[in-house]
C-alpha cells in the first residue's frame, strides 16, 4: 500500500467504513442473521498464493462478492469459505528454480522428501497480500478458516472420489498416444494442452523412402531407384518410422523427374504443389490398395535387427489407413506408433513395431547412433536436432524436400516447454462413458453469458475424451492405488482409516514421499504390494472441491447432501475447459447430476494498448495503487458493468476507473451532500413518502424501475445489466431531479422526505456492487453515522416495490420523457441561435405534443421561458423560440449572469449557506440604476442583508470587478459576523 496522503478522498472513507466492518463484525452477522429462505451455496475456485493477485483475481472475486451480498439481502445464508491451491507444477517450478534442478533426475537425487517439504514451505507465500488486497477490495470472505488442497481432511476426500469412481468401474489402466512436456516429464490431460497452443515455425521435411527390389508395381518390378515420399512436421520421429500409411482410395502417380534417375510416388491431388517449379512425366497411375504391402528401407537401421523389437516382420511396409487425407503433404503418411494416437492405433490393428527411440524427458536414446543424447525438443532452439536429421537425410540421398512451417503447435502450459507426442501408460477417467449423462445434466445449467452453453463448454463436453489423471510428478495428491509387483493385485484406498486398518500405521499425512513408503501384504500372493508411483493430475484435486472442502463424507454429509448441487459458481472463461468441466464429469460419476446450476464467466483482462500485462513490461496500473488513488467502489464500479463480465476480454484503463469514480461515487456524493445541507435530523424511514409533486412521484417511480431492472439482472447473474441502469439512475438524479429542485429543498418537506427516501433505498441497490458508498450514504441519510454496530445497509433487505406500474404512473414516467425530449430539442435550438442558457426568451411553441402545467413549468424553467404554448399533434416532436432579446430580458440575463458570479466568488471565498454577507457596490458606477431595480433578487440569491453604496469599501472587505456586456460593475462583499 502507498503512505496515507497519496490515498484519494474516497479510498479514505473506505478505510474508515472496513474499520466499522471489523468493529461491528458486520461481515459475520451477514452470515449468521436470520435467513428465512434457507441456504444460498456456491463454489470458490481457490487460487495459488504463488504470486500477488492480479485484475483477473480481482474480477473473479468481485463476482464471487457481489452475487453473494445480493442473495444474502434476499434473505439466503450465504457462506463464503476462502480456499488455497496448493498442488501441481506451478509450486514445483517455483522450488526446482530455487534450487537449482533441471530435470526430474535432480530432484530425485536430491530426495522427494526434501523437495515436497520444500513445496509445502512455499506454497502460501503470498497470502498475507492476498488477504491485504481481498479485504480492501471489499470482499467479504472467511480466510481465517480457509480450506488448503494439501490439509490431510482434504486430501482423504480426494481418495474417496477417487474409490468411488473406480468402484463403479470409471477408472482404467491404459496405454494411450498422450501429450507429454519432456521438461516435466509427465503427461498432460487434454485441457491442459489446449490451453498452450503457440504459433511457431517448424522444419517440415519430405523423406524419401526407397522400395525394395523384387517387388512389382502396376504389374511392372519396381525400379532401382523408386521412392515414396512422405511428409512430416517432425522429422525427429523419422527414427522411430515402421510404416508408411495411404488411402486405399487415393489416386496415386508414380512420376520421373527430368533431371533424375529416380521415380517417385505421390498422391495425384498433391503433384501440383510438391512438384511446383520441376519437370516430370508421369509412369503411372495407381490406387493407394495397389500400394499396400510393398517395402522399403528404413530411413534409419538402428531398430532393423534389434531383438528387443517385436513384430519386426511387419515393419516398414505401406498399409491403407482412413485418417490419410490429400490436404495436405503428399499424400501418404509417416507412421511412427510411439509418436501419435493415428500411428498407435494403426500400430495396434496391424502389430507393428514398436520403436520409442525417446524417452519421457525427450532425449534419445543410446541405441540412435550419432543422434544418441540430444534433446529432440531443446527450448533454445526448438528445430536443432530436426536440423541434424534433415542433415543426415540429405548426406544419404534421402531427403527430396525442406521448408519452414508455419503452425499451432502445444506447449507446456507452466515451463513453456513444446510438448511431445508420446505413447505411455497412464490411469484414466472414462468420460466417454460418462459423457451421454454429463450431457443431459448440462442442460439443466444457467450460463452468463448464454452463448457459453452450447459454445465453449457444450462444445468441449461434446467432443470429451476419457481423461489421464496420473501425472508423474511429486507435490501432488496420490493415485491411492497399491499394487503388488508378483501377482500385478491391486488395492484401491478411500480414506486413510482404510489404510491404517491395512498397514497397521498411523497416517497423518497423504503425500507422495510418505505414503511410498507403506507397503502391505498381498492377499493373492506372498508378494509385497507397493503403492505406484504416479500422483493425481491437480484438476482432479479441484474436481473434488465441492466434497473435499467440507471432508465429505466423513463430516458435514446433510450440509452437502442438502444443499447439492449449488447454485452459483463463476471463473473465467479459460475455466469452461477446465474446472467447470472437471466438476461436471466427476459429479455426475460421484452425485449421478451436476453440480452447478448457475455460472458467470469472465473474460481476460488485458493491457490498455490490448497486449497481455506483463509484470516485467510494467503495462498496467498496479491493482493496489489504484485502489488507494480511485478507491474500491470505483475499480468495482468499472469491471463489473464492463464487458469482461460477460466472457469478452478489457482493456483495462485508468480513464474507465475515473469515469466510474466521477459518473458514481463523486456525483452521489455531491448530490448527497448537497441534500445533507436542508435535510435536518437524520432518520430511517422505510416508508415511502407521499408528494404531489410531479418530480418526487417521477424520482420515486424512476427509483422502482431500478430495483427491478436490477432484481431481474441480478436473478439473470448479468453484471453489466444490473450495474449500468444504477449510473444512468444517479445521474438523471442529479443532472434533472436535483437541478428542478434545488430551490425546492429549501422549504420543502416532500423533497427532502422524497430524497431521503431514495438515498436509503439506493443504497442497498448499490450495496453488492460498490459496498462502500452504500454503507456511507446509508449510515449518513439513516441517521447511525457508524454509532450502531447491530445496522448496517448490508444486513438490511433487499428492496421491495410493485413489479407492475399502474397505468397513471406509466403516463407520468411518458410525460416526464416527453418534457425530457422537448428540453433536449429546445436547448440545441438556444445552442444554434447562440444564446445561453441564463438568457431568458420571451417564449416557445412546440408542435405534435401535450402536457400537463406541471410539466409545462418544468420545460420553461430549463430553458429559460417567460411561456410556453403546446400544440397538440401525431407528428415528431419539434420546438421552436422566440428568439427576440427586448432590453428587459436581457437586463434579466445579465442579472442572473451577475448572481451566477456573485455565488462563484461567495464559493471561492469558502463560505456556505450558513453564512450571510453584506454586499457594497460603487454609487459612481454607471450600474446604480441597474442594482436599484433588482437589489431583492440579488440579495435574496446571494444571502446578503442588503446592497448598499459605498464612497469607500469598508475595512476587511473582499473587492471584485465583473464585466458583463457593456457594464462593468466594482463590488464589495463582507461575511457578517454570526456573533
């Protein structure tokens, strides 16, 4: 936080009210008071405390504050438990750069006890600024009884979930094509790497695979020097090559170059681009069937006669595949089965070899020769050992093209490591069989914005995959899985009692580097059952949430069990591929339904000039500086009516918190205190107030507009819809009702009834959205000026009014429009004759338009007419002046021009209403006349005990000259004294 005088006005205020928030406990009582609709449940994604929070912290958590107020004022018990992620690579990164390791080989060197204890040392770094900067958001949540994913109560409901999906048989042991970051060395679920797509340029490379003799072709024997040519984007695989794949459909061409000896083989649709620029005659034509079972050489013979290799006999030959398209390449497939979910497959139907020359952390193996210990993906320089290959393709006469290529291509989401497609063991959920389930619950989900639904997240579930949920990691929770390494029996634990019972120790912690060392007996044999190695991808961790967070079900089974699913959560967008979607596919393997009904999705909150903020660029406003120049309210104010409420990405701008400053705290604070100057003794009511004044009914009515735009907004969870209408409120507040009464307040108890009224009211509208504000205007206008601890605005009710208008107040709210309508037209008619607003006109007439006098009263005032005549039509709306200036109305423009700057000074000089003056003018000046014929009014308007000449000015008094046209007048003022 900045020191105290760099803190703005209004950020000082806010302070004093969170010092009334802790005093009075107001946040508690909220929680604890009396909530005759029961309980209001919703799930808090936990952040990392990893870092200081950022704008997109800070939008989520004004969601998560603002939805849970309105719903508490509705009179629900809303809880609001504060939790921590502690798990998974964004710690482990933080600590293997700390100390100093490059690899999983390091760490396990070092020891993983040493290195998870260090993880959990670290994990809530950050915390205390978080709770800093959460509370002087004004966000009301309970951090004191925090839930953390790594406390042993959560972590033994992560086994339960995982129990019972396994028990009913959502849990497999498979060997799939998966992505891996050879950094990590650890698999990755599918959301995980969708969420680190780059665009980069690779090396693609076209390699030419040369046909064995003694075969024929197209009823001829093959050439000497006949090739197939495929293509690839990743030419480190080529070692790993044991097939080529084409289209028993496809029409291919057996072509000569011109230049050459050689024959080549593609298919037809690609010629024209492969060949581009080259001269060929075709030898033959052929489909991709007549292909199939011819072989060639292997590009590489590190594999050709390794034993350890099965199926060679069906290595490196050409089989028909249905994946194998002419789009792109030429035409026939690459098939390396430890390298892509297409090549296993087909690696499995047809008992291919299979060649891993890598292993998980991407380095070659020794058996590849000269490439043997290079990284096949180093992170300096993605393409360096692709160069090697292409170098030794072109040393042996078998490389036919090369190019750069543009294209998306995965990287580790934390290390920003490029992923690599590996075939690996893994444990997964099978979400394809939860998906026809997971499906037809999702439609019994609200999204905010709607589009989400059967878009982003519709489309993610649609298209799910069975989920990897074993990571080969370390600061994680684990796959509760024992398994004895004679028989290959498994144990499946759900809690730690279970494996007490079992060990015959006591378990108080969960992690890795304890629980590996527990072994037990095996029932089937007299083998040693040891736990796997692998922990449990950290989604899972946040899947089990709604469960863990409460340590169900070994506590609190009616408080879930009654109130599941709940009603509101919300994230930001990159969410709905993630955590939304994993709480949907566990609660409908664990709860058999979903588990949310209501969301709100965020968008990214990026740099003023659209780029990503970036700390070390410094291109964004520091959140905490600006909550001490702005305040909280405003920042409030900006993001939850602005579009990152509603999925779209913002530009976040200081010029947006300081227009939402000005148009909503400065403008209700002005009003407010201008009111405060004639109100009197200040008391609550909760009455509404009878007037007969046209503009309190108008204001009163306007006001009940409000509440149920933004009671509907609010039940919608639409942000922008239920903040927007309260700025346009407070400003036809000020700009039209306070100006049309100011000289009303003065010796009007309706008014100031109307307005203290509306400020009580308004303030519980405004209190989810700008808390702040709320409490001050409503301490002030109900007379507690923070005496009573028991009141506060954010204990009081939400605010109930007629959801349907009566026909004579929908007239009034029209007739007000109309004169509204005829204002407007009527002062860009002054502002094109040029005449300003304090020049009175002799009169108007408006066509196509009936009003009744009050209204009549209202459109003169504002535009400064001596009458006004209304004609009575269908047409538009038209207004036109009487433009003539006689010498007495401009005499009378002049005298309001003059008390205009009489007030100015009055203003300048510091005083207020409360203090009277008296005011001398120069009798020698040509203005006497002047100021004779209108001493009343300016006396009156100035609050003056009388205007007087003087031959001298007396003594203490304060000397101005004011031009005004063709006068100039030389004045004098002087504060009585009140004693």
């Amino acid at each position: 936080m900045t020191n105290a005088e760099n803190k703005g006005l209004f950020a000082g205020q806010e302070e004093q009210v969170l010092e009334f928030w802790d005093r009075a406990q107001t946040f508690e009582k909220s929680v604890t008071k009396p909530a005759p609709q029961g309980s209001y449940v919703f799930y808090d994604g936990p952040p990392f405390a990893t870092g200081t929070p950022h704008y997109g912290h800070l939008v989520a958590s004004l969601m998560k504050d603002a939805i849970p107020r309105f719903w508490t004022m509705k009179g629900y018990t809303v809880e609001r438990r504060w939790g921590w992620d502690c798990h998974g690579l964004p710690i482990e990164n933080i600590v293997e750069k700390e100390l100093g390791s490059k690899s999983k080989k390091d760490i396990e060197a070092m020891g993983v006890d040493k290195f998870n204890e260090a993880c959990r040392a670290r994990v809530l770094e950050y915390a205390e600024e978080w709770r800093a900067t959460i509370k002087r958001l004004g966000r009301w949540v309970d951090m004191d009884n925090s839930y953390r994913t790594m406390d042993k109560d959560y972590m033994e409901s992560v086994w339960w979930v995982f129990k019972n999906l396994y028990d009913k048989g959502l849990i497999y042991e498979g060997y799939r094509s998966m992505h891996i970051c050879p950094r990590c060395e650890t698999t990755l679920s599918q959301s995980e790497v969708a969420e680190g797509y780059k665009d980069i340029k690779d090396l693609s490379t076209i390699a030419k695979f040369k046909l064995r003799l003694g075969q024929t072709l197209a009823g001829e024997p093959v050439d000497e020097n006949c090739y197939i040519l495929a293509w690839t984007t990743t030419p480190w695989t080529l070692i790993g090559n044991v097939a080529l794949a084409v289209g028993a459909e496809i029409n291919y061409t057996k072509i000569r170059t011109a230049d050459s000896t050689n024959s080549y083989i593609l298919a037809q649709d690609r010629l024209s681009t492969v060949m581009a620029g080259q001269e060929y005659e075709i030898v033959a034509n052929v489909k991709g069937a007549e292909l199939v079972g011819l072989s060639y050489e292997p590009l590489f013979d590190y594999y050709l006669e390794d034993a350890r290799v099965a199926n060679r006999e069906n290595g490196w030959k050409v089989y028909a595949a249905e994946f194998v398209t002419t789009e792109e390449g030429t035409g026939v497939v690459h098939i390396a089965p430890a390298f892509g979910e297409d090549d296993l497959n087909l690696g499995k139907a047809e008992l291919l070899p299979f060649i891993q020359h890598i292993g998980m952390d991407g380095i070659i193996k020794a058996e590849a020769g000269e490439f043997a210990g290079l990284s096949v993906k180093p992170l300096g320089d993605h393409s360096t050992t692709d160069v090697a290959i292409i170098k030794y393709l072109a040393a042996k006469n078998l490389l036919f093209a090369k190019a750069k290529y543009e294209h998306s291509y995965p990287h580790c989401w934390r290390c920003d490591t490029p992923l690599l497609n590996y075939a690996t063991s893994s444990w997964f959920v099978k979400v394809t069989d939860l998906k026809p389930q997971a499906l037809e619950t999702a439609a019994y989900i609200r999204w905010s914005p709607e589009h989400i639904k059967e878009g982003r997240f519709g489309q993610w579930l649609a298209g799910a995959r069975d989920w990897s949920i074993s990571r080969q990691r370390f600061w994680a929770s684990v796959i509760p899985i024992w398994k004895c390494p004679e028989c290959a029996g498994l144990r499946v634990f759900g809690s730690a009692t279970e494996l007490e019972e079992a060990s015959g120790q006591k378990i108080e912690d969960l992690h890795k580097h304890i629980v590996d060392k527990i072994t037990l007996p095996c029932s089937s044999c007299n083998g040693t059952m040891l736990r796997i190695p692998d922990v449990l991808d950290t989604w899972f961790d946040s899947a089990s949430m709604p469960y863990a967070q409460l340590h169900y079900p070994f506590a609190n089974q009616e408080k879930l069990e009654n109130n599941f699913p709940a009603e509101f959560i919300a994230e930001g967008v990159d969410q709905t591929r993630a955590w939304f979607y994993y709480l949907h596919v566990v609660s409908n393997g664990v709860m058999g339904k979903h588990c949310f009904k209501n969301v709100v999705v965020n968008g990214i909150c990026l740099a003023e000039d659209g780029k990503k903020m970036s700390k070390k660029l410094k291109n964004y406003p520091d959140p905490n500086l600006v909550l001490d120049k702005y305040g909280a309210d405003a920042l409030r104010l900006y993001l939850l009516a602005s579009p990152v409420m509603q999925a779209e990405n913002l530009n976040v701008s200081e010029k947006g918190m300081e227009e939402a400053l000005r148009k909503n705290i400065m403008l209700l604070n002005n009003i407010y205190n201008f009111y405060a100057t004639y109100a009197g003794e200040m008391v609550e009511s909760s009455e509404r107030p009878e007037s007969v004044n046209v503009l309190d009914n108008w204001l009163l009515l306007s006001f009940e507009q409000l509440v149920n735009e933004t009671t509907l907004a609010m039940e919608q969870y639409n942000m922008p819809k239920a903040v927007r209408p309260i700025t346009e409120f407070i400003n036809d507040f000020s700009t039209w009702y306070l100006r049309r009464s100011r000289d009303r307040l003065k010796d009007s108890s309706e008014a100031v009834a109307t307005m203290r009224y509306v400020f009580i009211e308004l303030a519980k509208i405004m209190a989810p959205f700008a808390p702040f504000i709320a409490e001050t205007i409503w301490q002030r206008a109900s007379g507690y000026n923070f005496a009573d601890v028991e009141r506060s605005v954010h204990l009081e009710d939400w605010p109930q009014v007629p959801a349907a208008m009566g026909i004579a107040d929908q007239q009034l709210l029209a007739d007000m429009a109309t004169a509204r309508q005829v204002v407007e037209i009527g002062l860009a008619a002054r502002d094109a004759a040029k005449l300003k607003i304090r020049q009175p006109l002799a009169g108007a007439n408006v066509s196509n338009c009936t009003l009744a006098e009050a209204y009549q009263e209202i459109i003169k005032e504002e535009l400064n007419l001596k009458s006004l005549q209304l004609e009575a039509g269908l047409g538009d709306l038209s207004v036109e002046l009487d433009t003539q200036i006689t010498e007495e109305l401009r005499a009378e423009g002049l005298e309001r021009d003059l008390v205009r700057q009489l007030n100015l000074w009055r203003k300048d000089a510091g005083l207020t209403i409360n203090d009277r003056v008296s005011l001398y003018y120069n009798p020698s000046d040509e203005i006497a006349s002047f100021l004779a014929q209108r001493a009343e009014t300016i006396i009156q308007a100035v609050l003056a005990d009388g205007l007087q000449a003087a031959d001298a000015w007396p003594e203490g008094a304060l000397v101005k000259e004011i031009t005004l046209g063709d006068l100039k007048f030389a004045l004098a003022l002087k504060k009585i004294d009140n004693d």
